[in-house]
C-alpha cells in the first residue's frame, strides 16, 4: 500500500509504518484531504517526547479506524 502526505509536513517513517501494518487505518488516510493528513502529521510531530509522539500514532489510527477524519481538540497546524 502506497502512503502519501502530500502536505507542508513529510510523513514521518514511524506513522507510515503504522499506516501500513493497519490496513483499514490505511484506508482512512487515502480518504482524507491533504489539508486534514497535514493536520495529523502535525499533531503526531509536535509531541516533545518521543513516548508522546507513540501515543499519538496509536490515537490516530484509532481515531482513523472510528471514522474521525481530524484531530479533535487541537488549535491546528500553525505550520500552514
């Protein structure tokens, strides 16, 4: 399965990865808008720690496999 950003931020290898072992998270992210991938890349990205950061892959294909299309709770990218 190819995954793709497309967006301000380049996909970090970790949440590929996580993309990829999850096919129907996979699924998910190919029917979101760039500007929504751009936002989890974001949010994944911005954790200081780097059990944060592992945390916030899992949320995401959660997230993603629930049918939540965008962070929930976040300002947002201020990259943009």
């Amino acid at each position: 399965m190819k995954i793709t950003a497309k967006a301000p931020h380049k996909m970090p290898a970790d949440l590929k990865k996580a993309l990829i072992a999850l096919p129907t998270a996979g699924k998910a992210w190919k029917s979101i808008t760039p500007l929504a991938r751009n936002e989890w890349i974001c949010w994944v990205i911005s954790g200081k720690k780097a059990e944060t950061r592992t945390i916030r892959i899992n949320k995401t294909l959660s997230k993603l496999n629930g049918g939540m299309r965008r962070p929930c709770c976040w300002a947002g990218c201020p990259h943009r």
